[in-house]
C-alpha cells in the first residue's frame, strides 16, 4: 500500500487489551498519543 502512497497503521490486541479489574487509561493512552502524534505528522492540528 505504501507503494500507492497510503500509510497504514495498525492496532494490535496488545496494545489495547485491559485485564478484568484494571483501569482503561493505558489503553486511552495509547491511542491518544497515536492520533495525536498522527495529527501533528500531517498538520491537522492548529499549532
């Protein structure tokens, strides 16, 4: 895909899998500092 000029990122269960018992915010975490490293790499955001 990449050869077409698309960049594909991906999720792994890894990154998002919570154990019973145990709080979200890592999981929050990691996707917001996805999305916002993603936003500043194409200058989505206002800076």
């Amino acid at each position: 895909m990449s050869l077409n000029g698309y960049d594909v990122y991906r999720f792994g269960g890894k990154e998002l899998y919570v154990k019973e018992g145990q709080s979200d915010e890592e999981a929050k975490k990691v996707v917001i500092d996805f999305f916002d490293g993603l936003f500043k790499k194409y200058r989505l955001l206002p800076e």
